[in-house]
C-alpha cells in the first residue's frame, strides 16, 4: 500500500513546478515590457529634443540668413537712390542706416509689437523733421520704401500684425477708373521709365528722348498720356516736366507691390530650405 501511495503522489511534483515556471517567464516578460516601454519613451523624448534642436538651429539660420539679406538690401538701397552730391550724405546715411538695422533686428523675435514699429516710424519722422534741404525728400523717400519693405516682410512671417490694421473692402473697388487711370497709363514700358526718372526732379523732353530712345511725335504721345492721365505736369509751353501728387502716389504705390511680392518670394524659399531641413532631421531620427 505504501508503494503505491508513492506512485501516485510522484506526478504532482513536475506540474507545481512548470505551473512556477509560467509564472515567472510571465512576470518576466511583463517586466522586459516594462523596460521596453520606458526604452522608448526615453528614445521618443531624445528624438525630439533633438528635433526640436534641429528646428530651432534652423529657425535661427533663417533669421540670420533674412537679416543679411535686409542689411544688404539697406546698403544697396541707400547707396543707389540717396542724394549723391550732398554735404549730409555721410552723417544721414550712419543715422538712416542705424535706424533701419534696428528695425530689420525685429526679425529675430517671435512676435514683434506694434510699440516697436511704431517708434522706428516715429524716429524716421524726426529725422525728417530736421531736413535742411528740400531734396532731402528723396532720401527720406527710399528709407520709407526700405521699412515698409522690412514691414511688410515681417507680417508674411507672421511675426507682426498691426493692431490698427483693417481689411480693405475690395468690393468698393472701381475696376473701370483702376483700369483707365492706374493701370493703363503705366502699363508701357517707357511711360513707366519716364515717371520713376522724373520722381525726384524734373525732366525735359531731350531728357526725356535721352532715357527712352524716342523721338518727336513718339515721345510725345506717351508724355501726353501721362498728362492726361494726372500723372505728369509740364510747367509751362516748351518747358520741363514734373510728376504731379496722383503720380508719385502711384509709384509709391506700384514699389511697395513689388517689394512686398519679393519678400513674398523669399519667404517661400526660406519656408521651403526650413521644411527640408526637417524633413532631412526626420529621415535621421
């Protein structure tokens, strides 16, 4: 009988074992999940400070690349369009460019206030005050093209929005008088050389046929075109030409369009260089 009772009590003994045995395989596969878990939170953290590392690296190129590109642009500018015989020149341009580096630094920022711009404009218009010479007015022209430049650039970035600043109802807008006195008058080559060359002083015919190449009866019409349109005012019979309010509004107008869609241009390229950049920082992580 004890033989026996042995016999049958043997069995147990493998299956309390290997019942053990799934118990700790399972509570060591719970814990290598553990572990597994914690092994990739670590890693989806460290991907993305360096993403993050990688993004802001590329955001401050970006700025800086911008940055060169207005100084430049101020340089350019000043050099091209100031007063070239001028006893000031060198002591307007040091506060010209003082003043619009310091307004081009803006873009660094995230976000740029209003008070900021506000106080460059206001700075300008102190200068402006303090002008001893009526043809001053022409530098002061090309510094405010360079800052609404800069402006405009910071509201494609997003960086800038003025506060006063209000959509236009583009519904009151008269197609017919746009056309017949913006549009058309400006839109030939030559009539359009002939109001930016007499933007600052004014121009005789020869001067006038000097610049465009034409002659007489040629010439005469698209100066004529330009009378009649507003944009061109001839002093007296025979004498010379001056651009007249309506038409230095138009050119005014027609720069800051251009300027604006240049900044428009180079802000999608800068967009495109950042967006590869991630991309690229995304194939590595």
């Amino acid at each position: 009988m004890k033989d026996g009772s042995k016999k049958e009590s043997c069995p147990e003994i493998p299956i309390v074992s290997e019942a053990r045995e799934l118990m700790e395989v399972k509570a060591i596969r719970e814990k290598l999940s553990e572990i597994h878990s914690d092994i990739k939170k670590v890693m989806e953290f460290t991907s993305r400070l360096r993403f993050e590392a990688a993004l802001e690296s590329s955001r401050q190129e970006y700025s800086n690349a911008l940055l060169s590109y207005l100084f430049e642009d101020i340089n350019t500018g000043l050099e091209r369009n100031m007063v070239k015989k001028c006893p000031e020149k060198q002591n307007c341009t040091s506060a010209f460019t003082a003043l619009l580096q310091q307004n081009a630094g803006l873009i660094k920022k995230n976000k740029v206030d209003d008070t900021s711009i506000s106080n460059n404009r206001e700075k300008l218009d102190e200068l402006r005050c303090g002008a001893p010479y009526s043809k001053c007015e022409k530098c002061f022209s090309e510094v405010s093209s360079l800052l609404v430049k800069q402006v405009n650039l910071m509201r494609s970035m997003r960086i800038y929005a003025d506060n006063q600043e209000q959509k236009p109802d583009i519904s009151a807008l008269k197609t017919g008088v746009v056309i017949s006195d913006i549009l058309e008058p400006v839109s030939n080559y030559q009539r359009l050389e002939i109001l930016r060359a007499v933007a600052f002083e004014t121009k005789s015919f020869s001067a006038f046929s000097e610049l465009t190449g034409l002659r007489g009866g040629n010439l005469l019409f698209h100066l004529q075109k330009l009378t009649d349109s507003g944009l061109l005012l001839q002093q007296h019979e025979r004498g010379d030409y001056m651009i007249t309010e309506k038409g230095f509004k138009i050119l005014q107008g027609l720069n800051e369009i251009y300027s604006s869609l240049q900044d428009s241009l180079l802000q999608n390229s800068a967009e495109n260089s950042l967006q590869k950049n991630k991309e690229e920082s995304d194939l590595t992580f």
